[in-house]
C-alpha cells in the first residue's frame, strides 16, 4: 500500500467541505410556493451561499436579506446579502438584524418565511434584548470566547440575551408559514444550538444561563445580570402557539461530512473508522485522549489494527490563558503531537470546515511524523507553544498551516489521523 498522506488528509477534509456545500444541500428541501410572498431571511457563515442555491432554483418571486461574515458573500440579485463580524457582532450585525426583524413582523398568513440558518448566526444576528447594548453584548462574547465554555453553553447565554433568538425570529413572522433550513456546526446537531435557535424553541432558563456564567466565573455588565435575574431575557418555549406550526429541517450535518471524508479514505484502500460526530472537551484533552487511542493501535492492534484511518467531529473549546490566540483545532492538533513524541507512521490534520479556527483565518494544520523535530530545529519548544496557546504560531512557523479561505459552509470540526501505512 503506498500513498501521499499529506493528500490524502487534504483529499478527506476538501470532501467533508464538498458534502455540505449548499448548492448541494439546499436545493431537495424549498418548500412550496405560497400565495403571498416568498421573503427568505437568514443568519451564518453558510446563508449567504444558502441564499445564491435558493435563488438559482426558486422559479418565482423572491426577496428577502441575509447575514453573513465578512469574506463570505455570494452573488444574489434579489435577496441582499449584508456582512457582518464574526465571532465577536459589530454595528453591521446589529444594524442587518434590525432589519431581519421588521420584514419578519411584516409578514403576512399567505406569506412563507424561509429562513436560512448556519454556524456563526450568533453572532451575526446581533439585536440585543431590550434594556442591553452592543457593548454589552461584545463584553459578554468575548467572555464566553475565551472562557473554556461549550457551544452549547454560550449559546445558552446568548439566547436569554437576544431581541431576535431564541425562537423569537421565528413568533415574529407569525402567523406567516416559517420553514428553517439548517446546516449544523453543533455536537449532537440540537435545532436549537445552531446559531442559538433564532426560529426553534429553547427549554433552557435565564437560570440555566446564570448558572453557565457562575460556572465560568464571567464578570457580567450590570444591566445583563438585570436581564438574566429578573427572568426578562426568557426565551419561546416548547409549545408556544406562535412557533407551534414550524418547520426546521436539517440539510446539513458533521456526521455526512465525515462519511464523504470517509469515502476518499476507502478509495484510497485504507481502512476508516468514525470515532464520532459530537467530541467535546478542551482541546488540548481530547488530543491527549487521542494519542492514547493511536498508541494502543499501533502497539497493541486495538481496538482497530493499522494501517487505518481514524475520523471525528464535534467543538472542543480552548481555554485560552497564554498569549496565543487559542485555535481548537490547532490546539487539539499541537497536544495530540506532544503526546506522540514523533510516533512513526503517524500523521493527522484537523481544521475548521468553515475555514477559520478561532480568531484566525487559518483553517487549522497537518502533523507528520518530523513535526517535533522540525521544530526544534527552528528553536521552537512545541510544550511551551502549547502552554501558550499558540498552536497557529507553532504550525504557521513550520509551514503546515492549512489555509482554505472562505468555504461558504460550516458543519464544524473536521479531525483525521492516518496511521501506518507505507507512504510515497
């Protein structure tokens, strides 16, 4: 057997990214034309390219306005596009979200909403609830960024803070017909963690929320405490009769992501296991863990025998505490070849499908055997790099930055390691 594992890794990642491409995706799930009019709204790095996939095979009357971030337009000529910051919202964000809400409140019965929802809504559909600010809402963001939280957890807070999510987008367009196309960048693919759930219902409370911000210790803006204590900043529940009639389809998700990767694997005649769609954790952990897994493969031939090619998904977080701008990817990366000590035969990639990791537009980076070594050869201590959180310094210095720009999809982390093997 013989192959180039820096392409076959590429080959895996650029297939997961092909999967969920909305020009795919999208197209199978347009509803049917209303009587009245067909406004399409949307929020995420994916709704812009959901948008341009919409218009390309809707036949009649359309309009409507899309959020996205900076770098990911799409070409549409009736639906307007509008970017905006990504993670932390600015004004453009507050600003396209004001908007989103009017032309869902004007809304009509005979009229159909569909809303176009992806990875990033969050922040890009930045109205904050009555009584907060922008800035409130950047100060609690870049809290919950650089806290160590899960998705599923700052987007909990997130919710209970919002004048637009948390199923609120969605009541607004009431009583029109709101059907919800989702591309999901969330473990376990929850309805309501994709972009915190602007058109679905939300079971958790303003308690919840508190109890995630007591957990992390955030320091909260007086007038967020305010929403979160006194139960304002609630969200539409289970049952509400304004979102009883919502549709929410899944078009999109990790797991199909991970099965195309796993088809250029098999092509490649090596064997290919999925370890699974929804890993969470810190980072640096779940790439501790990993190497465990590896060594016992190698050493023992369990639970899988080598050659073979292990893939997973989900969103790790990285407590950020060096100097580093964190990365999970990268950081899951940097930890797993810590852990390995230059294993031979071994050689793994992970990255971001939507093509930043983090704060940076690096997608994420590819390890090799020589890694470590190549490193200190240049002077660089990979355990200090990682202390640091410096995992896109650490592989942007060695050249093994994978940078794909804007994909125009997000179905969250993408993690492949080969092992053994005898490559080119």
């Amino acid at each position: 057997m013989s192959f180039d594992p820096r392409a076959l890794l590429r080959g895996m990642f650029d297939a997961a990214i092909e999967a969920a491409q909305p020009s795919h995706c999208v197209p199978p799930h347009l509803p049917d034309a209303p009587k009245g009019r067909f406004i399409v709204l949307g929020a995420g790095k994916a709704s812009a390219a959901m948008a341009r996939a919409v218009e390309d095979h809707w036949p009649g009357e359309i309009s409507g306005l899309i959020v996205t971030r900076y770098g990911y337009r799409a070409p549409c000529a009736k639906i307007e596009i509008v970017e905006a910051a990504h993670p932390v919202p600015d004004a453009a964000g507050l600003a396209a979200a004001r908007r989103i809400r009017d032309i869902a409140a004007s809304a009509g019965p005979d009229d159909t909403v569909l809303c176009l929802i992806s990875g990033g809504g969050s922040s890009l559909l930045a109205l904050p609830a009555p009584g907060l600010t922008l800035e409130d809402k950047q100060t609690v963001n870049r809290a919950l960024l650089r806290s160590g939280a899960t998705i599923s957890e700052m987007n909990c807070v997130r919710r209970h803070l919002s004048g637009i999510k948390g199923g609120r987008l969605a009541a607004l367009a009431h009583p029109a017909k709101v059907v919800t196309l989702l591309i999901s960048d969330v473990p376990g693919d929850v309805p309501a963690d994709i972009a915190s759930g602007p058109t679905v219902a939300d079971a958790t409370t303003c308690t919840d929320a508190l109890a995630i911000v007591k957990r992390y210790g955030i320091d909260l803006p007086p007038a967020v405490r305010e929403t979160l204590e006194s139960g304002r900043g609630e969200t539409v529940k289970p049952g509400d009769p304004p979102i009883a009639g919502v549709e929410a389809r899944l078009i999109a998700t990790p797991q199909m992501a991970l099965e195309a990767a796993a088809r250029v694997a098999r092509a490649a005649d090596m064997p290919v296991h999925i370890l699974g769609d929804s890993i969470e954790g810190e980072a640096r952990d779940v790439g501790t863990v990993m190497a465990g897994v590896v060594k016992q493969i190698v050493k023992r031939g369990q639970p899988f025998t080598a050659p073979c090619v292990l893939l997973s998904g989900g969103e790790t977080t990285v407590t950020v505490r060096g100097r580093g701008r964190g990365g999970r990817n990268v950081e899951f990366l940097l930890s797993l070849g810590v852990a390995l000590d230059g294993l031979a035969g071994v050689w793994a990639m992970a990255g971001d499908t939507d093509g930043v990791d983090g704060l940076e537009e690096t997608a994420g980076a590819i390890l090799t055997p020589e890694t470590l070594d190549r490193a200190w050869a240049a002077g660089i201590r990979p355990k200090d790099a990682l202390a640091d959180n410096d995992g896109h310094g650490f592989f942007s210095a060695l050249g093994d930055a994978v940078v794909t720009g804007p994909t125009l999809t997000n179905v969250n982390d993408f993690r492949a390691v080969i092992i053994g093997g005898a490559p080119q």
